[in-house]
C-alpha cells in the first residue's frame, strides 16, 4: 500500500530531516505539479520534510492493474515543477515503476550545507 511505503521512507535513516507522509486522493491538487489535479491512480501517498524550506517532495502510486503506466509517468514529469517551492527549487527529479506502483521524488542533489 502506497501509504505504508511513504511512512517507510519518511523513516528511513538515511533521509536527513524530519519526514512525514499522509494519503492522498486522485483528481486533487498535488504540492509541486503545475496541473490543477493529477489523477489516473487508485491511492497515493506523499511524504516529505516538516517544514517548507527542504526542496523535496515525494509520492507513491497505485495504479489500477493493466493502467498505462508509461503514460501515468509522462504526465508526472510533464506536470512536475522543480520551483513548486517559492522559497527553494529542486534539483532532480526520479521517477520508477515496479509494476503498477509508480515512485516520484523531486530532490536537491545533496541535502549537506
């Protein structure tokens, strides 16, 4: 489950702030995508850093079984806006599959000073 896979990454000790993650629902609004909704998944879940001023962001979905996942991503990364932070920007952005869960991060290269 999408959600249980954020929670674990937000945990992971190599992610240098404090993370968290929440579910989210398809046809919204998503922090750091220039489209008015993202949908196409079944359940999501994001995580990231607790305060605003970390240029990362990061999403787990669920795609329905036999959904064009090629297609999922292209609107992702066609949606993606590395400055969605007004403060900060990105550097990078990753996106992977296994199956019908889709990954997507956008990162600085290094969090160190």
């Amino acid at each position: 489950e999408p959600y249980a896979i954020a929670e674990a990454l937000a945990a992971n000790e190599n992610i240098q702030f404090m993370a968290g993650a929440m579910e989210i629902e398809a046809d919204t609004w998503l922090a750091g995508f220039d489209a008015e909704t993202i949908s196409g998944f079944k359940t999501g879940a994001m995580f990231g850093p607790m305060i605003g001023s970390i240029p990362f962001i990061g999403y787990v979905f669920e795609l329905e079984e036999g959904a064009d996942v090629d297609a999922f991503i292209d609107t992702l990364e066609s949606s993606a806006n590395l400055r969605w932070n007004i403060c900060v920007a990105a550097e990078e952005m990753v996106t992977a599959n296994v199956d019908n869960l889709v990954f997507f991060i956008m990162c600085p290269v290094s969090l160190e000073g």
